[in-house]
C-alpha cells in the first residue's frame, strides 16, 4: 500500500470487512475525534482507497471506477483497461484518455479496449479507431474503437470521423492535443 498510516489501513482494513462504513463507525472503531474521520475519509477517497458516501465511506467497488486520466466516470460501452507490468490496472473513460494513459506510462504490459458496437474487448492494437466522429460520448477529440476496419469504415460513413489503427491513432490524438494545448 502507498504511503499509508496505520490509522489508514485500520480504516481501509474495516471497509473492506463491511463494505461500507459510517463517520461514527470509524471514530468508534479507532476511537479518533469526528473532524479527524472527516479528514481520513476525505484523504483515503482522494488517494482512489475509497469512495465517498453521506456521512460516511464505502468500498470502491460499489461506486463507478474512475478514469485514471481525466476522473471522469468510466463506462462499460467504451472503457479502455490498461494492464500494468506489476500487475495494477488503470480504467480509463474512453480510447482517448486511455491512449494518452499509456503515453504516460511506461511500464504497460497488456491494453484492452471495448468494441463500440459489440462490446466485447479487443487488444488495442488489434482495434481500430475512427476519430473525430459526430459520436461524442465522454472526450474530445473523439476515439471509438472498432474490431473490424470494415465496422469502422461503414461508421464513418453515417456518423463522419477517420479511421485509424493503433499507431495512426495515437500520432494523430498527439497531434491534436499538442495543438490544443498551444
Ligand atoms: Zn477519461
Ligand atoms: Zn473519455
């Protein structure tokens, strides 16, 4: 675990035992003040350990995994997992933050991402991506990934965009932030 007080893994130790637990649950169980609860949940939800509730805090599991490039929300239609060498995953919202996530990463062992139109997960050099279509689901410029090119291509044709594969994709969304950015 990352840097975390004994306090905090005591904390961490009983959510994962109850699923979740209440302000005063915790001060009872560590016999801490109510502000110092306060500030645990407030810091194990921060570090991703937790997920914020009324009044108190539940396992992460029970809330909706965040993106871990833009914290948005991610969804089962366009989620993009990468897999690290350690053995840590990292979720992302959509083939767009999950491909400047693994431009920030390093030590990358697998990447998954999930085909728009049957839902099942592909390897993300094995998809192919149609970018900057009309279909804007969560990030823009939009990336959509597809198993087939030819799934890909007949998208474009109703909903406008540019197919790529993997290596095309990531050039182009580098391309296009680093002009956003200027
Ligand atoms: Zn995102
Ligand atoms: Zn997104």
């Amino acid at each position: 675990m990352k840097n975390l007080s004994p306090r905090q893994q005591e904390i961490l130790k009983l959510i994962k035992q109850k699923g979740n637990l209440s302000v005063e649950e915790i001060q009872k169980a560590i016999g801490i003040s109510q502000a110092t609860a306060y500030r645990e949940i407030q810091e194990l939800s921060r570090m991703g350990l937790g997920a914020k509730i009324p009044g108190g805090i539940s396992q992460i599991e029970n809330s909706p995994t965040r993106c871990v490039q833009c914290r948005g929300e991610t969804n089962a239609r366009t989620l993009f997992i990468i897999e690290l060498k350690d053995g840590e995953k990292l979720s992302a919202c959509c083939s767009h933050c999950g491909m400047m996530a693994l431009a920030n990463n390093p030590n990358v062992s697998t990447a998954m991402t999930v085909d728009f139109i049957y839902g099942k997960m592909l390897n993300v050099s094995q998809a192919w991506y149609v970018l900057n279509s009309n279909v804007v689901l969560c990030c823009s410029p939009s990336i959509l990934s597809f198993s087939s090119r030819e799934d890909a291509i007949r998208f474009t044709q109703g909903f406008e965009g540019e197919v790529m594969d993997f290596p095309n994709a990531q050039k182009n969304l580098n391309q296009m932030m680093t002009l956003i950015q200027l």
